[in-house]
C-alpha cells in the first residue's frame, strides 16, 4: 500500500446508516464474508464511514481474521482516525499468518505512524517489511520517505536507488531521490533525478519546480524559467511557482516582469507576507514610492512582527519626508530585531539630516558594525566622523544613497 495523504475528518460510526446495501449475493455465503464484500464495495465507492461500519459487522462474525483488521486499518487511514488505524494494523499482524498479509499490514502500518510523525518506528516497521520481501520495490520507496524525514540523506539516497533498482519507471521515486540529494547539496544530480521525474511523467507539475528551484539556486537563470513556465502552465493555480518565477526575473534585474509575476503569486496566495514583501522590493526597484509605501504597510499588517518589513516602511517613509513615522517605523524593526544593521542606517538618515549628527555618527557606527557590508552606512560614518573633528559641511558631499 502506497502512502496516501487525506484531510478527511469525521468519527466512526457503528451502525450502517439508511443507505441502500449494494447487491451480495447472500444466499450461500456465510455472514461474515457478505459483510466484507459490503464493505468492500463501499470503500471503492469512497463511503468509509459506511465501509468501517460493514467492515466491523464482519470482524463481529471472525473476530480472528487479520484481513478484516487490515480492512479497518485501511478505513480508518482514510477518515484520518491514525491511532485507531495503528491498532488495527497491529491486531492483524498478531492474528496473521498469510506472507502476504503480513506484509501489506507491516506496510501499512508504517505508513500510519509516517503521518503520526513517529518515524523510527516507521523505519522498523518497513524494514520488517523489506526483510519478508527484499524485492519489493515501495518498500524501500517508504523507507527512503522515513529516512529523508529522520535527516538520514545517505541512507534515504541508497534506498531510493535500490527501489529503482527494482522498478524504474516510478517518477516518484526520482523525485524523492532528487529531494534528498539536494539537501545533500548534490544540485547537478538532483537536477538529473527531477529532469528524469519529468521525463517519465511529463504532466507533473512538482518536477519541473523542483527543477526550475535548483536551477535558480545555482544561477541557472533562463533555464530556471524555462522549468518555471513549464510548471505554472501544468498548474496555472500555483502561487510559489509564479513566486520563484519572480524571484529569478528579480535577480535578472528584469522588474516589470517581476512585478506581474509577483502580483499573480499574491492573488493566488493574498495572505503570503514574503511575497508581498518582495512586491514592496520591486517597486522600490522601479522607483513607484508610494505603491512601495503600501506594500511594505500591508505586510506589517500580515505579519506584524516581520523587522525587515518595518525597516523597509522605514526606508520608504524616509524617502517622502516623513520622517517621524520612518522614526517610528525603524524604531519597531529594531524592537523586533535589534542586530537590524538597515534599520540602524535608517535612523541615522533621520538624526543626520534633522542636525543630530552626533547620533547619526553613532547609528551609522552600530549599522556598520553589524553589518560590515552595509557600504552606505560606512561611507556616513566616515563623513560624519569628519563633520564631528573638522566642521566640514557634509552636505555638500555628493553621495548616492543605495539599499
């Protein structure tokens, strides 16, 4: 049994409801089995309510019988009842004494304490699994699952490969092999797992993001975008698709075009704050203050305790002359973050140029220190510094400010 996600929610529920019982033929068959068959034919129609219901009918008929409590186990998985599920799967790993049943609830119960998050016992449990049946190849799928979220990267890699050994055709499997070889930092074999996931299925959107994401992170930028659009054209409802789209044109330096990708990625996903942040960013880039100025509000409403957010409003304040409220916006970034070197740089603008240069020499000096790659708050150091020792006018040096 394959690892299936479900957000279902409900409680169980005992007695079979009003709805009609698909035909069994009842006439020779003991109870127990007609029970099963029932609640067989509501579990393929997606019924698992009425599924469990049936299928605790038949388990009052065979108390003993491992295959009903794997039937159980199968539908409690689906309505999301994960604990209830782990017992069922247990009960019928006592009671069994078929392989392949043992196998299927062995599977299966590792799959359910996968989703419970207890994943060393998960990883026991698929290697029991492995060990009844070493050529079976979503057993080691299932481990390399476990093994990626134990951080075991090597581990989880080597038992990716060995179920493509036995079965190559799993696009999935590529894909989570590529999964851990990027944590490994292997970008340029991730790259080829991920493409090879698409190549087997080309209609998945996830491997070309996945793709499209290392292919950014190593500066890959047109072949970065190629994978994007390929991704967002399979999935057009995908808001991070479009922001790591934008994210590529960004550091292009292509902003109007980052602009309309980042708006999409925020209609589609309007309560994201990072992405309204880079919005705010790009606008600053295309020099539209005021948007900028809203942006940068926005996300201290999304995220009210974001400092970059407030040092940006900051920024943008101070560069319409309102400098009381990019006091205060400063002010906030550094409450939330007080090794905010920008915010620091910030303040000594305003304390600069409303004749505080004492002070804006010793922001100027904190932004520095903070962060030595701050250049324009050196460069006012300096300047200040010289005001302070030899009264020489700072303002009538030219110097271009930059964030």
């Amino acid at each position: 049994m394959e690892y299936v996600s479900n957000d279902l929610q409900g409680s169980i529920e005992m007695a079979l409801p009003a709805t009609p019982v698909p035909d069994v033929d009842i006439t020779t068959r003991p109870v127990g089995e007609l029970w099963l068959e029932v609640g067989k034919m509501y579990f393929e129609e997606h019924a698992y309510k009425e599924a469990l219901a049936a299928f605790n009918r038949a388990l009052q008929a065979d108390p003993h019988s491992p295959q009903i409590r794997v039937h159980i186990g199968d539908t409690l998985f689906q309505l999301a009842l994960y604990e209830e599920a782990l017992a069922a799967f247990e009960q019928a790993l006592q009671y069994s004494t078929d392989t392949t049943c043992t196998l299927y609830a062995c599977n299966c119960k590792g799959n359910v304490l996968y989703r419970l998050g207890r994943y060393e016992e998960a990883r026991v449990a698929y290697h029991r699994a492995i060990e009844l049946d070493p050529n079976e190849a979503i057993f080691y799928y299932n481990l390399g699952l476990v093994l990626t979220c134990l951080n075991r990267q090597q581990e989880a890699i080597a038992a990716f490969e060995r179920a493509l050994g036995l079965d190559s055709s799993d696009p999935y499997t590529y894909n989570s092999l590529g999964n851990s070889l990027y944590r490994l930092h292997r970008h340029e074999q991730a790259i080829a797992a991920y493409e090879r996931a698409a190549v087997l299925d080309p209609n998945e959107a996830i491997f070309h993001y996945n793709t499209a994401k290392i292919l950014a992170l190593l500066n890959r930028n047109e072949e970065a975008l190629v994978a994007y659009r390929r991704a967002i054209e399979l999935e057009p409802g995908d808001g991070q698709a479009y922001n790591g789209m934008g994210d590529v044109l960004f550091a292009m330096q292509c902003y109007e075009e980052a602009l309309i990708v980042y708006r999409q990625s925020f209609h589609l996903t309007p309560g994201d704050a990072a992405i309204c942040y880079k919005l705010g960013l790009v606008l600053v880039r295309l020099n539209r203050r005021m948007e900028a100025l809203a942006a940068f509000a926005h996300v201290t409403r999304l995220a009210p305790d974001y400092a970059p957010a407030y040092t940006q409003l900051g920024h943008a304040l101070y560069n319409l002359e309102y400098y009381y409220e990019a006091l205060t916006a400063f002010r906030r970034a550094i409450q939330l973050d007080p090794y905010d070197a920008w915010a620091h740089y910030g303040i000594g603008n305003i304390l600069r140029d409303i004749g505080c240069e004492k002070d804006a020499f010793f922001s100027y000096t904190r932004a520095a220190r903070l962060d030595p790659l701050c250049k324009p708050a050196r460069l006012w150091r300096t300047q200040m510094r010289l005001y302070l020792t030899t009264g020489k006018d700072w303002r009538r040096v030219a110097m271009q400010q930059t964030m």
